[in-house]
C-alpha cells in the first residue's frame, strides 16, 4: 500500500489537510495517509522528514498559512528553505502547500483559495504517484493551484 504523508500546522487558520485528505481519498481510496501536526510553518520540514524515514512515506504534502507580517514571510522562507533541505536529504519530494494570508483580503476568499489550492496540489500529487504523463502534458500551460490559470504564452 502506498503511503502518503500529510502535515499541518496549528497556526493556520484553515484545515488545509483534511481538504486535500479528502480529495486523496476520492482519486485514490487505497493510500495509506499519515497525517502530523505542528505548531508552525518552521517545525514542517523535520516532521515531514520524519513521516518519510520514519513512516515510509513516498510524497509528503506540507501545509502552512503564514501570516501577513515581515516576520511571518521570513519565517515562510526559512521553513520553505528547510522543506527543500529535507527533500534532498531524503531524495523524495515534499509538496509545500502554503498559502499567505496576505493573498487575499476577504477571509472568505482566503477560506476558498485554502480549500482550492489543498485539492488541486492533492490532484499533482495523484499525477505524480499514478500518472505522471499527465503532468508533462501539463507543462508550460500556465497552470495555478488555488487561483485561476494563466494559460501559456
């Protein structure tokens, strides 16, 4: 059985992870999905190192919603730093699901960009453990998680 790591935080204001649970469970009903929470955005990346050496995890998706401050950003850089550290150190990706509650001003269009962008990334990470094909027919089209695509040049 295939096994999917899923990490969130407590900081978030939206339930990231159990939309994308959700969408997982829909396109795949078979995965074994191991979720883990944190405190914040910086603790990610040795938890989902952990559900990789630990859990035998294959992918790892890792929520966070860092807040609008300067300090919110940096701390969004130094854990998105350590999620690619961890990807390295462990030579399997880890989907970094964040979204910035800067990003929309409305909470309930920031609630909605939450939702979409958990599903859509839970959507790659399907096309990348069963059809990869998929995502190379995918590329260059200007595709957007969360957010209306652009369409290609």
């Amino acid at each position: 059985m295939r096994r999917i790591g899923i990490c969130d935080t407590t900081f978030a204001r939206y339930d990231m992870a159990s939309a994308a649970i959700d969408e997982l469970k829909m396109h795949a009903p078979d995965l074994k999905i191991i979720r883990r929470t944190v405190p914040g955005v910086k603790d990610l990346p040795v938890a989902c190192k952990k559900l990789i050496e630990e859990e035998g995890c294959e992918i790892v998706m890792a929520f966070g919603m860092p807040g609008p401050d300067e300090k919110d950003k940096v701390c969004a850089h130094e854990a998105s730093t350590g999620l690619i550290q961890a990807q390295l150190m462990t030579n399997t990706h880890i989907i970094e699901v964040f979204v910035h509650e800067d990003e929309e001003s409305n909470p309930k269009d920031l609630k909605i960009l939450a939702e979409n962008r958990a599903r859509e990334h839970a959507q790659n990470v399907i096309k990348m453990l069963f059809k990869p094909e998929k995502l190379t027919r995918e590329a260059g089209m200007g595709m957007r998680e969360g957010k209306p695509d652009v369409g290609p040049l």
